[in-house]
C-alpha cells in the first residue's frame, strides 16, 4: 500500500504524513515506559505498519533504556533491504543503569552526543541513522553552539544523514540555524498540547525546516477506548501516572474534548484518533505526525489520518469543541 507523503524540509527524504513511534516498543521497567510490552507484538505492529505504506520509524536510546532501538534493529535484520523504513533516532539523555526508575539526565556535550550515536548504530545493526535529534535541550551547562557543532561533525562523517532537534524553543533554533541548517524539529504537538502552534511550527515553516510532531493522540487521551477506569488500571511504572494530563481535572476536560470527535469521526467513517491526528497535519508547516502503537489493531485505530481532509466545518466543530471544554492550551484552530 501507499500513503500520501511531504518533503521533510530541505532533508530530501519523502515521509508518510504518518510514521510509526517506538516509545512503546522499550516496554517497562524504566522511568518513562508503558510497561511490560511483548517484543514479538512490537515487531508485528512495526512490520504491519510497514506494509500499509508507514516509511519510517521514531525511536531514541533511552526508550526502554536501548531496548527500543533493539527491537527495531531487530525489525531491520528480518526486513529485506529495499524494504526497509527509513530510521529517526535521538541522543542526549543519559541514564543511570544502576537506577532504572532514575530519570535520565539531559546533557549534550561533544562527547557525550558521539557515544551516544555509536552505541545506537550498534544496537540497530547499521552504519548510519537516516536522522539524529537531540531529544530535549541539555541541562547540563553545554552551550549549544558545541552541541550542534558535533551533530555537524556527525553528518560529515557519514554517521548520520540528517541533524534534527526535538523540544527547541525558538531562541535555541536560531542558534542552531546560524551554524547549520537545521533539517528537522520534533515538538509535542496535539489537540490538548497545541503551543508550539504558536512559534516552533511557523518558524519551522520559514526556514524549510521538517517538523515531525510527536504525541498527536496525547499519549492515548484522544482515544476512543481510554477512559478513567482504564487509567485506574495501567501499569504501576506507567508514565501517565506522572502527567497532569491524567489527572482531574484535566483528565475529565481532555475526554470530553475527545468525545466531541466523535460526530466528526462519524462523518469521516473512521476513529476520534484519526481525527485527533488529521488535525495536527492541517497546520501549516507540519510535515508528519509520530504514531505509536503496541499492537497491529492499534495501528489500524489510526492509519487512516493520512489521508483524512479535514473540512472548514470541521475544523469550527474542533475549535469549538477546545473552547467549550477549556481543554489543553494553545492555538485552537490552524492558520
């Protein structure tokens, strides 16, 4: 199968406005896992994903502490090669292995950034990722000038093909761009997250940059299946717990923002998720949305996004719909 697809900025590669997220795939057992997660079912999910027309995956280093880029090298090794997605992962947290449950450390220094890169290309089995980000902004008193200076060095070595970052505010994106383009962003972007509406995602469209929001479901609020009792009953190392998103009162605001898909979603002939990510592809700018997915059911739940128009009446039903529930913050409506 085939899926629409949008230049990634000024990176050359076309993506499917629709790409498969291994977040999931690290299972549990670390500070920001999902809990146990079978890698069988992670394969299958990736593989299915792949043969309904999904052309990359977003992983990183410390989604399950390696294990994700594991898995996915894994999916590599058992895809012929002219079949293989094209790969995103990320550097610049680093964790503790004697403390899985310790959250990582951001930090971005030369060094760091490299050892980083290496052990990913070991672990997915390749000798250069397809893209690299800096997954957030170091905490660790780095300037970024030297940060980006090694991502450079990282291309022009041929580890990487291209040099994103993810999280960046707009004044760390200058100071990126005054060195080296900077080919992609990846923002949290959604129905209940929409800031970066505001300033990342049209700055990203004046300088050609790629913008791959992650999270466009929210972390599975914007489904149909979720509800209160269900997050009673997720996994204890679950990450959700931690996010107040999750919790009254803005758990209460998000579903009934979700519930508001559902006539729209009706008229589309698909899911309250498809709908939640079509409307983050409507945004100028935007180039394609992270998915995640634990099973191949849940990825046929939203594949359908790709090729959703949302209308002008949807879109006043939507804005309508943030503000009666005052859920989330940010722009309502694209521009």
């Amino acid at each position: 199968m085939t899926l629409p697809t949008r230049t990634l900025g000024s990176s050359g590669f076309e993506i499917s406005v629709v790409g498969f997220g291994a977040w999931a795939a690290g299972g549990g057992g670390w500070a920001f896992g999902w809990g146990h997660q079978d890698d069988a079912r992670s394969l299958t999910a990736m593989k299915h994903a792949i043969d309904l027309g999904i052309n990359w995956i977003d992983t990183a280093p410390v989604y399950g502490l390696g294990h994700s880029e594991e898995v996915v090298g894994q999916l590599l090794r058992e895809t012929p090669s002219g079949d293989r997605p094209l790969i995103f992962t990320k550097c610049g947290q680093v964790w503790d292995s004697a403390d899985r449950m310790k959250p990582a450390q951001s930090n971005l220094a030369p060094a760091s950034i490299r050892a980083e890169c290496e052990a990913s290309l070991k672990r997915l089995g390749i000798d250069c990722v397809d893209l690299l980000q800096f997954h957030w902004p170091d905490r660790a008193g780095v300037p970024v000038e030297d940060s980006w200076g090694e991502m450079e060095r990282l291309i022009e070595e041929g580890k990487t093909r291209a040099g994103g970052v993810s999280n960046f505010d707009v004044t760390l994106l200058n100071r990126c761009e005054a060195m080296r383009h900077v080919d992609t962003l990846q923002p949290p972007f959604s129905l209940i997250q929409r800031r970066a509406g505001a300033d990342v995602i049209p700055w990203c469209r004046e300088h050609n940059t790629g913008v791959i929001c992650y999270s466009p479901m929210q972390a599975g609020l914007l489904t149909e299946t979720f509800t209160a009792r269900r997050m009673s009953r997720l996994s204890a190392d679950d990450w959700r717990h931690k996010s107040p998103d999750f919790k009254s009162p803005n758990l209460e605001r998000n579903l009934q923002l979700r519930d508001a898909l559902k006539p729209i979603a009706v008229r589309h002939d698909t899911t309250t998720a498809a709908v939640a990510i079509a409307w983050t592809l409507t945004w100028p700018g935007m180039t394609a949305a992270i998915v995640g997915a634990r099973s191949p059911e849940q990825v046929d739940g939203w594949v359908q996004a790709a090729e959703i128009d949302l209308t002008a009446d949807d879109l006043d039903d939507i804005t309508a719909a943030i503000d009666t529930t005052g859920a989330g913050v940010g722009p309502t409506r694209p521009t």
